[in-house]
C-alpha cells in the first residue's frame, strides 16, 4: 500500500525568496528560508543538505521531491529545476511540481471567505504581473497568464465577487484597483515551500509524478536579456 504521507523535499526557487523543506507525516519537520534576493545559486544547495541532514538524523530522509513548477524567476526556476532534478536521479526518487500561483493561493486560504476569490500575483516587469484566479479553497478557475494591469482590469469579477489580491505583484496594482470588492493582504506572500506540503500530496495521492529527464518549469515567456518590445497581452477569461 502506498505511504500517502511520505517524508518529502520541499524546493521553491521562484521568486525572491528560496526556501526548502523536509516534511514526514504531513508535518514541517526542517525548514530553510531566505529572503535574499539572487542568493538562491549561493544559498538551495546548503540549505537542501542541511535540511536532508536534519531529517535523515530523525529517520525522515525524503523519498519524493515536489517542486515549484512557475511562473517566475527565469533564473530562480533554472537553479530549483537543476538541484531537484539532479536529487530525484541520484537518489531514484519521484518528481512532482506545483504550479507557483497555487502556493500562494493556498498561503492566502486563511485570509479569504468561502464566497471569495483569490488572486495571486508574481510581480513580472513594469505594471505586468502573473496571475490567475483561484476558488476560496485552491482551485484554479483559469489559466496562468501574463497581463498588464489597468483600471480596467477584473472590472467584471469585482462587480460580481470579492477577491482577494495577494502576492509580490499584488501592491504595485492596488492603485488600478480601488473598486470596493478588492481587497489586499497586509503582508507580502511569497510561494514558500511549506504552502506545498498539500498541493504535492494531492499529487502524491494521484500519482501525478513528472517525467525527470524531460521535465522543464513553466516560464510563461520566454528569458530575454535586452529591452523587450511591447506586446499586448490577454486578459484573464471570466469564468
């Protein structure tokens, strides 16, 4: 019989912030966090052996990585996919990814109201960020997308439901939506790794594991290293 709540690590590489985590038994039992920006090529190496070392010693030693899977950092994603992939071939072990945005909704369910929608945003470059609409419970109710935010952005959500707006791209956007239905986070919520726990063991429990050896992050657009031109970008569908 399968073990549903196996010893996992945890990896979140996608934005600012880089944290790992050992879970067992549904339980945070060693946790790594840094909110040092571009330290995450310094800093996810350390902390995966410290954190392997921690739970080894409690007879936890992980038998599955789950990792974030973006939209984020292309550098950030790069770095998490590299070590999580080369832990899952040198120990044998099973992938699975969690797409960003769900971390943060899932971070953000204790703030919401069952009626409500959640909407997570990474900050991408000048007023566009990455988001998608979730349900008060997690679910995602459309796609990721890139999307420039205006005043007329979610007009026609916020006439019909409360959302919440949470996530680092969330404040830059408070000025463009004022409507009364809006509402925001006190504090920034970033994806850590401990918001995976649930997400990789619905996973876990579907055996929805990932091909390692083809595998890549879901960069929503691609890496450029000049000035990119302007593009129009989609709204996000109403569902």
């Amino acid at each position: 019989m399968t073990d549903i709540h196996p010893p996992l690590l945890l990896i979140d590489t996608s934005t600012r912030v880089c944290s790992v985590v050992v879970a067992a038994a549904g339980t945070i039992i060693s946790q790594r966090v840094s909110h040092v920006g571009n330290s995450h090529a310094a800093n996810i190496g350390v902390f995966v052996q410290e954190v392997l070392t921690e739970a080894t010693g409690l007879g936890a030693k992980p038998s599955i990585v789950a990792l974030s899977s973006g939209p984020g950092s292309y550098t950030g994603l790069r770095i998490g996919s590299s070590i999580a992939k080369g832990i899952c071939f040198g120990l044998g072990i099973p992938l699975v990814s969690v797409p960003t945005l769900e971390l943060i909704a899932e971070a953000a369910r204790p703030l919401s109201q069952p009626d409500w929608l959640i909407c997570p945003m990474i900050d991408a470059r000048r007023m566009e960020v990455y988001t998608a609409l979730f349900d008060s419970k997690g679910k995602a109710l459309t796609d990721t997308l890139p999307l420039v935010i205006d005043n007329n952005s979610f007009s026609e959500e916020l006439q019909r439901r409360n959302i919440l707006f949470v996530g680092d791209g969330a404040e830059k956007c408070r000025p463009f939506l004022s409507h009364p239905n809006a509402h925001f986070s006190e504090n920034v919520i970033y994806p850590l790794a401990l918001y995976m726990l649930h997400p990789a063991l619905s996973r876990i429990e579907t055996s929805s594991y990932e091909d390692v050896a083809y595998w890549e992050p879901f960069y929503l657009k691609e890496f450029v290293a000049t000035v990119a031109k302007n593009k129009v970008i989609p709204r996000t569908q109403t569902t």
